[in-house]
C-alpha cells in the first residue's frame, strides 16, 4: 500500500513539473507571436503586455524550480525519474529564456521607424514563425518523451541559421542603399538575432528530452546526425 502511495505521489509531482513547463511554453509561443504583430504594426500596448507577460513566465519557473528541489529531497528519485526531474528543471530555464526574447523584442516596438517603407521588415515574421514552431513542437516532444522528435527538431535549427545569415545580407545590403534607415536597420538586426537564439534555444530543450527519454547524449549534430 505505502509503495503504490509512493508511486502516485511520483506520478502526480511529475504530472505537475510536465504541466508548468507547458504553462509556461504556452505563454512563451503566443509572445513570440505577438511581438511579431505587435513589431509589424507598431502597436505598443500590446507590447507592454507582452512585457507584463514575462513576469508570469519568471514565476513559473520558479515554482519548477522549488517543485524539483522538493521531489529531489522527498523522493530521492533514481534512473527515469531523476532524468525526468533534472530535464525539467533545465527545459523550464530555458523555456524562462525563450520568453526573455520575446520581451526584447517587444522592447523594440516603440524604437522602429517607417516600419511602412522598410521593405526587410516584412522577412522577419516567417522567422520568427519557425522559430517558435521549433518551440511548440520541442515541448510537446517533452510531453511524449519522444527521441526521435528531439533530434529532428535539431536537424531544422539550421533553416533558422540559414534565414538568420540571408536577413543578415539583405538588412545591410539595404542599409547601404538606404543611409537613413541605419537607426532602424540595427533595432530589426537586434530582433532578427533573437529570434535565431529562440531557435537554437528549442534545439537545447530537443537535447535534454533526448537525454530524459533515452539516458544517452544526443550525438554531435555536425557529425553524427544524418541530414533529414
């Protein structure tokens, strides 16, 4: 009786930890979406809301944070479990971090200039769009504890490379052709970089569900993954 006690308690900790860190990659999905609306449009009262957001991603995370400590300390987790607790752990933080971007994007709103005629403007959405599709599906390869997933989400990290380095061209191609549009140039540049660290964030969170799933390191994606 106390071991099947013990054994739900496991499942409804861990059920718990699984429920926050979807909470907050919720929450992180739909600023990343409304930064990019609110970027597009120039529309500041969403982005303060966006900024006001972020504050209840920062306390889910720490509620993770003090649920993990706990289950640590009560449970003494071995194996699968323990895995599970540390992953959750280290995919809340990141998840934390994905929604600080967010909110640096959201900062810039009110900094763009003729958003209407600076044509470059319109490349960063579909960006940000795969970016925070990474996102979504990392999260729900956490929830299905599925490998295979995780490593194919790192494979598509690289489209976001690659979009981030033609961005790159085309803003600077454009500035030089363009003097005035500098000062703006440089603000969309700081957003576009945010964007690629949310994708190389998602491929931090595939790594970790590939350990929690499998106990092993996820190889070397240079070497040992094969092209999709």
């Amino acid at each position: 009786m106390v071991a099947q006690h013990t054994v739900k308690a496991f499942d409804e900790d861990i059920t718990r930890l699984r429920g926050i860190i979807a909470e907050m990659g919720g929450l992180a999905e739909l600023s990343i979406s409304e930064a990019m609306d609110a970027l597009v449009t120039g529309d500041e009262d969403l982005a303060a809301r966006i900024v006001a957001r972020d504050k209840r991603i920062d306390q889910l995370e720490s509620e993770v944070d003090r649920l993990a400590v706990r289950f640590l300390a009560l449970r003494a987790p071995m194996a699968d479990d323990l895995r599970e607790v540390v992953a959750a752990l280290k995919i809340a933080g990141v998840v934390e971090r994905v929604g600080d971007y967010a909110k640096n994007i959201a900062k810039r709103v009110g900094h763009i200039e003729g958003r209407k005629r600076f044509e470059p403007l319109t490349l960063l959405p579909a960006m940000a769009e795969m970016a925070s599709e990474m996102v979504h599906d990392v999260l729900t390869a956490y929830a299905a504890r599925d490998a295979d997933a995780a490593v194919e989400i790192v494979r598509r990290d690289a489209k976001v490379d690659a979009f981030y380095d033609s961005i790159f061209r085309n803003f600077v191609s454009y500035m030089v052709e363009n003097p005035a549009t500098i000062s703006t140039a440089a603000q969309l540049l700081f957003v576009a970089r945010n964007i690629e660290r949310i994708g190389d964030h998602a491929t931090n969170i595939a790594e970790m569900v590939y350990f929690a799933a499998t106990g092993e390191t996820l190889p070397d994606r240079e070497d040992t993954i094969p092209p999709a």
